[in-house]
C-alpha cells in the first residue's frame, strides 16, 4: 500500500507534466513487492531530481523546505537528542522551542515515528524538508563522523575490552574476534571512503592521551577527520583490522611495520600503503592512498607557463643526458617525471623505471619496485636495466653516490636519464651532486636541466573573488618581479570558503616551476665547484625565472593566493641600488663599496691601479701551498673612470703559489691580461679571509692538464692582511725544510 506522501508525489509529477502517468505507473509496479517508497525508485531511475521531489511535497503537504548548508545550529540541540534516534530515521535536528522540535527529513515522517519523538525525546515534532545528502553530511558534521557506527557498537558490546590504557589487561585473546566484528570493518571501511571522496592522499592515526586524532591530508594540509571522542575505543580493532588487510603482524607493536593492500571503491581501485610506528601510547599509523588508475597527466596540466612548457618540450626529446626534478618530498616530483614520460611513451621506445614505490602504474613502461630488504637498491638495479636494452630510464630518486655516478655514466653512453633530487632549489642540485664526489666535469658533461618545483593550492573555482587584503608591499613585489608597469593592474584573488571546498577556500593543487638549463657559462662555472647562489645568478642573467617569480606569476592569474608562494619559496631582491655621483664624491676613503643583488659597486682613487707588479720582484718569499680563494671579475662602470663593477659572479680556485706580494692560481680558462679581480684569500678555515683587489699580471698555460694558471698581483691590501700572508708563507717554508732534513 502506498504512503500518502507517495500519492502526493505521483499526482504532482503528473499534474506538473514532469512524467506521464504511465511512466508513474511503471515506478509503482517495481515497488509493489518491496518496502522501497516512489521517491527512491524515481531518483533510483534518475527520473526526477531531488529538487523537484522536495517542491512537490512541500507544495502538496504544505510543509517548508530548508537548506541545511546555510543553517548553524547550536550545540545544546545535539546534547539533546541521541545520534542513534537521528541516524535511525534519518532526520537532523535543527532547534529547539518551546517544547518543540524541528527536525529536517527528506521523507515526511509517518505517525508512528513522530509518536516514538514524543514518546522518547519529550518533544513535538515540527517537520521541515530537505535533500537527504545535505541531513546526510550534517549529520557527520555536528554528531561527528561514523557516529552512528560506534555508537551502535558501543551499545553491543562492553567498552572496556577496546579501551586501551596502560593498567589494562593485555588485549590477545578476544582479538581476532574484534577485528571480525562486522562493525569494526564497516568503521574502517568507513573512514577508507571519506578519506578517498574527500579527495585526502594520506590518513593519519595518532594516539594520544585517553583520545586519538585522526586525520586526513587535503591538498598537502592536515585537517581533522571529525570522528566522536569515542573512537578512542576502538583504537586497537581498527589497527589490527588494517594490519590484517595489510598482511602485517598483529601482536607485534613495539618495532614499526610497512605493508599494502588494494580496495575496491565504485569509481576505482585503491593502492593502500601502510606504515605503523610505536609510540608511548600506542601505535601510530599513516595510510598513503593511491589510486591504480594510471593519473596521465600532460605537461600542459603541470602547471608550466608558456616559456616553461617549451622547455620541457625540448628536454624530452634530447637522445641522451640526465634530466633532474628537484625538492623536498610532497613536492610532485615524482608526477612531473610521469607527464615527461607519457609525453615521450611509443611503442617504439624501451622505457624502464625503478621505483619505491611505483605510485602510479603506467601501460607500455617496464617498472620495477626497489627492495632494499632483497638488496634491490636503486644501483644495483639500475645496473641490471642497462642489459634490458632501455631507451629512457626513470630513477626514483638519486640518494647516493653510486647511484648518481651509474646514472651519470649511463647518460654519457647515450641514454636519457629522469631522477630527482631533495634540494631546495635548482642551482642546488649542482652543488649536491658534487658533495656525493661526483666530478664536476661529469655534472657539466651530463646533465641537461635542474628543475625545481614547490606545490600551491589553487583557489576555489566556486567561491573565487577578489580581496583587497593583501599587503602593498605584496602587490610592490610582484611588480618588481614580473617588470609590470602599473601596481593598478594587479588583481588578487582568493576563496572566501564554500561547501565545495569544505570552506578552506582552496581546490586542488598546481606546480611552480625553476628550469635551469644548462649552457656554455654555467658548464665553466660548475668546473670551478662554486656556491649553488651564483650558479643561480648565471642562469637568471640567461633568462630563468625563479620559483618566486613562477609563484607570482599564478598570483597575478587567479590561481592561487600570495600566502601560498611566500609558503614554500624565499623573498628576493629585484632591483639593483644605483650609485650617484654626489654618493661617489662623498666618499673619502681610498675604497668603499655597494652591494646590490648582483653586483658590487666600488668606488676607488686611481694611485691603487698604479701599483707595481710585487709578484714577480721577488720582494716577498713565495711558496708553493694550495690555498682556496675565491674571486669576482670587475670592470670599469661605463663613463665613470673611478668606479669599479663585479660581474656578480663568485668563482672558487685554489693556489698554486703565493706571497704576500700575490699569488698564481687554477682556472679552467684564461682571463685577459690586466682584469681587475676582487680576491677572497683563505689561508685557514678558522681565520677571516684576506680581501682585496688583485691585478691578472700573466696567463700560463699547462698543456698536461688543459689549465691555466693565472699569476696576479694584490692591488689594495692592507699592512695587517700582508703580514698576516708573509707569516703564513715563512711558517709553511720553514715547515718544508724541516720534512726535507727528516727525510
């Protein structure tokens, strides 16, 4: 027999002219032998929305309908009536009044339920409608979520027996009853699929103090699951139950564990990994989740700017040669390397990965899991690809020095190498794969390009707006950076917080990008082993933008917002001081200097360029001892004769003589007779260095080495710093002559 409320609903549909009373008449003979009401079947049909259903109702039955997503509703209406009564019939109570009780349902409830209200709550119901979904997530979130399951286990069984405390009895005999428990698995089943619909990469079990916390990572941001404070209850079942999906030991707690499993959701298969941890109140646990469906991300949805994107064009189809990904983890490192490689796959490629883990699994590519308890490490397995015929070979990531120098050599015999590095920026993983020992001519020989990338949430498509909040300094910046000309034009948006985007006002991540491309200048300078900071300032003169800027850039499009960028990149300086000619004139010592971003500006008298050659007039004893220095290369500042300007350029070299009149050092090319350089000396790691300016007096050439040895003599130093040199240079002679009488 048809409820009332279904009578009303088909005579509406009909009366409307949304269905035709045949089709009404279909619905009613598919329900007829079942207690499924008209409603569910036409929305199970997807004959009506649930709009047009609520509006008929509210019309036929003269009831008001709410939106649930628009209400706030106050804490002491939840005390008042039990999660077990609103989950059962499904309604959500809204407020309190009088005596009275209005409650939201999608389905008018029937006499019988509305008595129990009475009877049981000591309240009269007040009906109002609404979509079932919004009573559904209201629900999770002012009774908590999964509160309807622990409740219901709660009242089946003891609690005693899932509390975990320190004087408790230990917890073996019942335990593989409990983790059986149909409410235990429909729990983690549960919290599996909120996590996943809510788009969450990572699950958190942390237990603490008489309560545990759970969370999920959201567009790389912890926020809290909203589980009751009950769950601490079931800390213990829900761990074992995920341990036996992962076929990890459930009686062993003190050692961490690692393991995986796959589960099944309606859109996909899901890759779970677990890894435990113990912890003084129990074990802590994180689930990576995965999805098996290969994510094929195209270059073009990376994130890359136009500049960018054909750069990367270019690097995938080099026939050989390293290309590097930079950053720390979480970055998106690795899914950058997967758009590289389904940019180049064909079957006329042979393409090998080795990875811990394979996160995504791709048709076509050859991909091997490193295990390191096998002694499968990322060397050893690099080495057997190489017998596998491979065109293009992806590392997971280079850890050491080993597996940086096979993969190295591998590129130098016509392969085409992807791997990543943990650094900060691009120019550091030059610096990086130095300290592993690797030979700066193989870096130069090798490697086609350092890519740095940092992940930024992007806003909210839904509630998008611009915001005048911003600090001026901000918008001030972004102008420096991007050479724009009016700070007018800079518009800056962000979320304001909606239901789409669970009122963080962000949806999903994007990249930004730094792509050093190796060229001529910065191969010469990497021979020289200098700090990663000019490596930088090299590639930046030749065009590369900064992770920075790349940020500012999606600011100023909509993207995402300025607190993101200056999250996860450093400030910089765009513009350089200028020196005016009172400031020159108002100097009246023999030097004095001002830095900018780049350059040093340095305003001399002319009597220090005339100084004598004291190198070669054997003034000064000399000797033979490596030294390091550093040094810049400075030119006159065009239509100024008396102001001196470094090219912002530090090189590292080491001595191959020195006095305390100059010295001779290493460079892997020669620089012109009479060049003006500005000298950091070194004598020890614990003293200040020695600095000044020096003169390039002559270039010898060694045809053994392919070096140059470049002789300059000191052009301003100080007494102090001379006698500081001519002791050390005495101190080492006399140290040489005493081995040579012991020898």
């Amino acid at each position: 027999m048809m409820k009332q409320s279904d009578k009303i609903l088909a005579e509406g549909l009909v009366k409307k002219g949304i269905l035709s009373q045949e089709q009404i008449n279909k619905c009613i003979e598919q329900i007829k032998s079942s207690e499924e009401t008209l409603r569910n079947c036409l929305a199970r049909n997807n004959l009506v929305s649930e709009n047009q259903i609520l509006n008929i109702l509210s019309e036929g039955l003269g009831i008001q309908t709410v939106n649930l997503k628009k209400i706030q509703i106050d804490k002491s209406v939840i005390e008042k009536v039990p999660v077990k009564f609103a989950w059962y019939y499904k309604f959500m109570p809204i407020k309190i009044e009088n005596k009275s009780l209005t409650l939201a349902t999608a389905t008018p409830l029937d006499v019988k339920v509305q008595d129990d209200i009475r009877v049981h709550l000591g309240l009269e119901p007040h009906i109002v409608l609404s979509q079932e979904a919004d009573i559904i997530e209201a629900l999770n979130k002012y009774y908590g979520f999964a509160a309807d399951t622990i409740d219901r286990i709660l009242t089946k069984e003891s609690t005693k027996k899932f509390f975990f405390d320190k004087e408790a009895a230990p917890w073996v005999e019942d335990l593989e009853k409990q983790t059986e428990d149909a409410s235990v698995v429909r729990l983690v089943n549960q919290i599996l699929l909120d996590a996943y619909q809510k788009r969450a990469t990572d699950i958190h079990i942390e237990p603490y103090r008489e309560k545990v916390r759970l969370r999920y990572r959201i567009d790389g941001v912890l926020v809290d699951a909203n589980l009751p404070p009950e769950v601490k209850h079931f800390l213990l079942p829900i761990l074992s139950r995920l341990k036996i999906m992962a076929n990890l030991s459930i009686v062993e707690k003190r050692l961490p564990q690692d393991g995986s499993t796959i589960v099944k959701t309606k859109d996909q298969d899901l890759d779970l990994r677990i890894s435990t941890i113990p912890t003084p109140r129990g074990e802590s646990m994180v689930i990576r989740i995965l999805p098996t469906k290969v994510m094929l991300f195209s270059l073009e949805k990376l994130g890359l700017s136009e500049a960018n994107l054909k750069i990367f064009r270019e690097l995938v189809k080099k026939p050989h040669g390293i290309l590097l990904v930079t950053g720390p983890t979480g970055s998106g490192k690795t899914t950058t390397l997967y758009a590289c490689l389904n940019e180049i796959n064909s079957p006329k490629r042979k393409i090998v990965t080795i990875e811990d883990p394979i996160e995504y699994e791709m048709e076509g590519i050859t991909q091997i899991h490193a295990n390191p308890k096998v002694n499968l490490d990322f060397a050893t397995g690099l080495r057997s690809i190489l017998r596998h015929d491979p065109d293009i070979i992806m590392v997971g990531e280079i850890r050491d020095s080993e597996t940086a120098e096979i993969a190295i050599r591998t590129a130098l015999t016509g392969h085409l190498v992807y791997s990543t590095l943990h650094t900060n920026d691009a120019a550091s993983g030059i610096t990086r794969l130095i300290d592993m020992g690797i030979e700066p001519y193989l870096v130069a020989s090798s490697v086609e390009a350092f890519v740095a990338q940092r992940l930024v949430r992007v806003i909210c498509p839904n509630c998008k707006e611009e915001t005048s909040s911003p600090r001026l300094e901000i918008k001030e910046e972004i102008l420096k950076a991007l050479k724009l000309e009016n700070i007018q034009h800079i518009k800056i948006y962000a979320g304001r917080g909606c239901d789409y985007c669970h009122n963080t006002g962000y949806y999903g991540r994007t990249a930004i990008y730094e792509v050093l491309v190796m060229n001529e200048d910065i191969r010469a300078a990497i021979l020289e082993k200098p700090r990663a900071e000019y490596i930088r300032q090299i590639a930046i003169r030749h065009g590369m933008n900064t992770l920075r800027q790349d940020g500012w850039r999606k600011v100023v499009q909509g993207i995402t917002t300025p607190l993101e960028v200056m999250n996860v990149t450093e400030k910089e300086e765009y513009e350089e001081k200028k020196v005016t000619e009172n400031q020159a004139s108002s100097q009246t010592e023999k030097i004095s200097s001002i830095k900018t971003d780049r350059h040093q500006y340095r305003i001399i008298t002319q009597d220090i360029l005339s100084t004598k050659n004291e190198y070669d007039s054997r003034v000064y004893p000399r000797v033979a001892e490596r030294v390091d220095i550093r040094y810049q290369i400075i030119e006159a500042k065009p239509l100024e004769t008396n102001v001196l300007m470094t090219d912002g350029v530090e090189h590292s070299s080491v001595t191959k003589d020195i006095s305390a009149g100059g010295l001779k050092f290493a460079s892997g090319y020669p620089l012109p007779i009479g060049t003006i350089i500005e000298l950091k000396i070194h004598l020890t790691k614990e003293e200040r260095s020695i600095d000044c300016l020096a003169r390039i007096a002559r270039v010898e050439e060694n045809s053994l080495s392919a070096m140059y040895h470049i002789v300059t003599y000191y052009l301003n130093i100080s007494s102090a710093d001379r006698a500081r040199i001519e002791n050390f240079v005495k101190e080492k002679v006399q140290a040489k002559s005493q081995e040579k009488k012991i020898a």
